[in-house]
C-alpha cells in the first residue's frame, strides 16, 4: 500500500503525496483513487496485492504524465489474487522484456491501454485469464489509439475453467501477435475455458501465425466479433473458427477478416461464421473449407460478402456443412479472375450450399458436387437466389440436373424438390452484361450461366425445358462417343 505505520509515526511512500495530492484536488476519479497501490516506477513485476469489486487495486502507469516501466521478468497482474486493475495512459510505455505477460493468473485481473502512444509489449506470450491450479479470469481493453504487442502466441483464456475478454476499440488501437508464423493468437483454449475477442470502432488486430477460435478441448469456446467501418483481423496463416471445440466468429457492419481459413476443423468441434451487413468482408486468402472434419456453417447476410479461392463444403467423411447465402448484394466470389473450384461434399455426406432471398454466388472454375463415392446428400439450394457459373456450362450442367444434385425450394410442396424438370428452376447462358443483368439484377455477369429459382412465364418455362433438353442430348452424345 502506499501507507504503511512505522513505530507509530505514519510513513508516507514517495509517490503517495503526488496521489493524494490530485486526488484531493479531484483531478483523478473516485474510482482510481479509490486504492492505488503503486505508480509509475513503483509498480512491481508482481501486481496482485488484491481488492474487492468495489475497491480494487489499482497499479497507474503514466499517473500523471508520461513515464515509461521496464521489465526483465514476468508480469502478472492478478497471480492469485483477485480484483487487480493495470492502466496505462499518457502514451507511457510498459515493456517485458524477457518473460510472458499474465492478466489473471490462477486469479483475477483487467489491463486498460489507453490514448495514443501508450503501449505493452512483451517479447515472449501473452496470456489473459491463465489456468495454474485453479481458474483464471482476465481482462484486457486497448482503445482510444493504444497498443498491445507480443513476441510470440498469445491466447485468451488459457487452461480448465479459465475466462478471458480482449477488446480492441478505436482508430489506431491494435493488437500484435506474434513475428513468425508458427506465433498463434488462440481465444478459448482448454476444457471449459472461454475466450472473447472484439475489434470494434476502427480496431485492428494482427497476428503472423495461426489463429485458433476455440481450442485444445471439445469443451473449449471462443466468440470473436469484428464489428464497425475499418475494424480488421488479419491472420498470416490459419484461421481456425471451431478448432476442436466451439467457435465463432461474427464480421458486421463494415468489419473485415482476412486470412486462410477452415470452419468445423476437428472431428467433435462446432465453427460458425457470419458475415452480415453492408461492408462486412471476409476474404479467405488460400482455400475456405467448411466442415474438415467438425461441423462447419457460414451465413452471408444483409449485404455481406465473402471471397475465397477453391473452397471446399464439406470435406472428409463425417463433416457436416451448410452455407447460406440471403438478401440482396448478399455475395461470395470464389476464384474471382483465377480459376478454381467449388466442391460440395468431397467425402461428406452432408454438405449443402443455399443461396436465397436475391443473394448472389459467382464462381470461376468447376462445380463438382458429391466428389467421391459415397458421398451422397449433397446439394446446391435455390430459393430466389443467383448462382453465376463463369462460361457456357449448360452440357456441364445438364450432367448435375439429371444426377439430381440441383435442388430449388418448391412453393406448393413446401420443401426442396429437384430442379430438373421444375417449374420453379430458370437457367441460362447470358453472353453479354447487359442480358445477365435484365436476368438477375447484378452487373458484371456477361458471359456466365446463370441459375435460380423464380416462377417463370409459360413461355420462358418452355424455352428452359427445351434448352435442357437439347444439353442432355449433347451430354448423351459425348458419353457415347
């Protein structure tokens, strides 16, 4: 504390006349005055002296103006103890050099980085909420332009039981994982452990390895959420949303998220990612697969868009997968100018892709539904939606039609129902844009087949039943020869 008795004469630490000078003075709030235990460069490695919710322990970096703390150990703040509280402000710098950070460590504790300039780095892990022989329960909040980085991996909430939250909010506040790419930013990773990590309002985080949203157990969870015009989460290798246990991630109103990612990786796990609102992005940067082995479901909604390269739905035996595409300028592009492909059901059984309500699939590259033997209940869903295949495909097509892989929603029936022969089905090649665009309302399709699901006219029923006539019997032709 910054009082202690000595010999009944009160001796007053160094620092405590400045704090209770400001305070006194009202310059500081309740809330920090309430029990500061050390500042500046009297705050120890080891800041767990402990408190309550009403009166915790403060440790001020920066209490007064800028001031910047070296240390060559690790820190902790709330190594077995509770209700331990770091902030650092007035662009001072903490910096570990030589050991791992702790935020609640087998105890409690909450960091704030704030203002611009004001920093924590520490060159080996970072760890927020840390399992060692009981629970850990930790906190971080980077804002207002601060900064937290680390050498190596850091994870939230770390071990059995353990709990921990990073919040990244604000222009120029960002979070730094990692300088090589086996460095991993994991969120929920243990048996029981929960993790959460929000970019928000213009935050960045940036990690150059694998990052792992919900891992190490089957009973493990993490949520991510990238919310906000400029908010990012960039990841220089994986990105695992459900690795072996419960994961997700929500991209919304204007966030993005770059990386190379898989959806439902391990048998047992559980990944879910949606991508919703005007401006959201997800790009995967080299392959997206939904389901390896867990369970995988993407959801693009309310002007979202996702672009990947060849991407898989579904992919080995026992996955379960679902990708739900809904609304108008809804979209995902796979491949974009390169070619690549779009599989749905490799070795699983049961993958699905639904485009719906005006949303909009465009692919550059080959459609292959149920790859290998086996792999049955597999499908391409249409209820109102655009899927945009480059080229004249119509002979490749009619091969998928006639093999029942094309289902569109049946409005009488009330249920999926094949596409080949439906009334409900419309198809055709466009050669030009502006033909695309009288068919489906999205520029830029010019020589792309395209299909959905509308009630045609008469008319154009029979010209589409007409025209898969015609490519089947191509298709028969071919086979022969």
């Amino acid at each position: 504390m910054l009082m202690t008795v000595m010999s009944e004469k009160i001796y007053m630490h160094p620092t405590a006349a400045k704090v209770l000078f400001l305070c006194v003075l009202r310059t500081l709030t309740p809330e920090v005055c309430a029990d500061i235990i050390a500042t500046d460069g009297d705050i120890p490695a080891n800041m767990s002296a402990g408190g309550t919710e009403l009166n915790p322990a403060e440790y001020i970096l920066g209490f007064s103006g800028k001031f910047d703390r070296d240390f060559f150990e690790p820190v902790y703040v709330g190594k077995n103890s509770s209700w331990n509280q770091l902030l650092v402000r007035n662009a001072s710098v903490l910096d570990v050099d030589g050991g791992s950070s702790f935020i609640g460590y087998a105890g409690s504790g909450s960091a704030v980085v704030t203002g611009n300039g004001s920093a924590w780095s520490t060159s080996n892990s970072l760890y927020v909420g840390y399992y060692f022989g009981s629970s850990g329960h930790g906190a971080l909040s980077i804002e207002a332009g601060g900064s937290v980085s680390s050498g190596s991996s850091a994870t939230i909430a770390s071990g059995s039981g353990s709990d921990g939250s990073v919040t990244v909010s604000g222009m120029g506040s960002t979070l730094t994982v990692g300088e090589f790419s086996y460095d991993e930013l994991r969120i929920g990773g243990g048996s029981m452990a929960t993790g959460v990590l929000r970019v928000e309002n213009g935050g960045t985080v940036i990690n150059s390895g694998s990052s792992r949203i919900g891992t190490s157990s089957p009973q493990a969870s993490g949520m991510v959420t990238v919310s906000g015009e400029g908010s990012s989460w960039s990841t220089g290798n994986e990105l695992y949303v459900g690795s072996s246990g419960t994961g997700e991630l929500r991209i919304e109103s204007g966030g993005s998220v770059t990386g190379r990612s898989t959806i439902g990786s391990e048998s047992g796990s559980h990944g879910t990612v949606v991508v919703t609102g005007s401006g959201s992005e997800w790009s995967d940067t080299a392959g997206l697969v939904v389901g390896r082995y867990g369970t995988g479901a993407l959801q693009v909604e309310a002007g979202g868009s996702v672009s990947s390269t060849s991407s898989t739905i579904g992919l080995f035996d026992g996955a379960s997968a679902a990708v739900l595409l809904t609304g108008n300028d809804s979209t995902w592009d796979i491949g974009g100018l390169s070619s690549s492909a779009l599989t749905i059901g490799y070795e699983a059984d049961n993958g699905n892709l639904t485009i719906e309500d005006g949303a909009l699939v465009t692919l550059n590259g080959d459609l292959v539904i149920s790859s290998q033997a086996g792999a049955t209940d597999n499908f391409l869903r249409l209820n109102e939606g655009y899927f945009a295949w480059q080229g004249n495909n119509l002979t490749e097509l009619a091969t998928l039609l006639v093999d029942g892989k094309i289902q569109v929603w049946d409005m009488e029936a009330e249920a999926w129902m094949n596409a080949y022969g439906s009334k409900y089905f419309s198809y055709g090649y466009f050669a030009t844009d502006q033909e695309a665009f009288d068919f489906s309302g999205y520029e830029g399709l010019g020589d792309y087949t395209i299909l959905t699901s509308t009630v045609p006219e008469p008319q154009t029923a029979a010209l589409m039943i007409s025209v898969l006539g015609l490519s089947y019997c191509l298709l028969l032709r071919s086979r022969k020869a």
